[in-house]
C-alpha cells in the first residue's frame, strides 16, 4: 500500500482481501447479532411452544373428562329414557285398572241393583204363595172341621136317641139340618 495525496493506493489483491476481511467481520458481526436476535426468538417460541405443549395436554385432559362426563350424561339419558318410558307404560296401566275397577264398581252396582229387585220380587213371591199356601190351609182345615162336625152330629143323634126321647131325636134332626148350613161348598 503506497499513499498518494492522502489516498491510499493498494493493489486489486490487497483491495479484494480487504474487502475479503471486511466481509468477513461485517458476516461474523451480523451472524452474532442475528444469531442472538433469533437465539432469544426461537427462546421466546420455545416459551411459546412449551406453553402451548402445556395448554394442548390441558385442554386433551379436559376433553377426556368432558368426553367421560358426555358419556355418563349419555347414559343417565339413556336411563332417564327408559324410567320415563317405564313411567308411561305403569301410568296406562294404572288408567286402564282404574277404568277397569270403575266399570267393575259399576257393574257390581248394578248386580246389587238387580240383587235387590230380585229379592223383592223372591219376596212378593215368597209372600203371596205363603198367603195363598195359608187360605188354602184355613180352606182345607173348614172342610175337615166341617166333615168333622156333620160326623159328631151323627154320633150325638145316635148316642141320643138311644137314651132320648123322640121329641129330643126330632130337635136333633132339625139341628143337623141348621149345622149343615154353616158348611162352605165350593164344589
């Protein structure tokens, strides 16, 4: 290197090196510099991506517990479906028994109803055939009776007129005659 005037003259060679040199710190000082700016970049995004590790494997947990909660709830739905649906079914089954045990009711009402009115009816019945069972009896019991009185005439006559004089036979006689017309003759 030679000076001229205060300028430097340098040869192409010396001139590439140097430039060479200069480039090379300018890289070297460069590289730091990025290379620290991108260090404490991919530091922070490391930070970043760790946190973000962190939340994803937070957030899977969740979904795992949300998932099992999703599935309990589906089968307490599935439950509550099938107590619901058992409580329709007894619900019809208690109406129709209730609408069996009220026609039931009515019906028995109306057998003691007919009960009833039969045993009224058995009883007009009972009444009168023993009414008519009792004039027949009273009907039967005059004419034994009066059978019975025309026989003890018969005897008295005899007995008297064998100890009796005939004028006695003769009121006798006419005494039959007026006891013959208490007889009942419905021949």
């Amino acid at each position: 290197m030679k000076l001229f005037k205060n300028f430097a003259l340098i040869k192409q060679t010396e001139l590439d090196e140097a430039l060479y040199e200069a480039e090379k710190k300018a890289y070297e000082r460069a590289e730091k510099s990025v290379r620290k700016d991108f260090e404490s970049e991919i530091e922070a995004l490391s930070d970043k991506l760790d946190t973000k590790k962190a939340e994803i494997k937070s957030l899977t947990k969740k979904n795992k517990d949300l998932q099992a909660e999703v599935d309990v709830l589906n089968d307490d739905r599935d439950d509550v479906r099938e107590v619901l649906k058992q409580k329709v079914e007894n619900d019809d089954k208690l109406a129709a028994l209730e609408a069996a045990k009220e026609s039931q009711d009515r019906r028995e009402a109306n057998l003691k109803d007919r009960e009833s009115k039969l045993e009224s009816k058995e009883e007009g019945r009972y009444k009168e055939g023993y009414a008519d069972g009792v004039a027949d009896g009273v009907r039967k019991i005059n004419e034994i009776t009066a059978k019975d009185r025309e026989n003890a005439m018969k005897v008295a006559m005899v007995a008297a007129a064998s100890h009796s004089s005939p004028e006695v036979v003769k009121e006798l006689t006419n005494a039959k005659a007026l006891g013959s017309g208490l007889t009942d003759s419905e021949d």
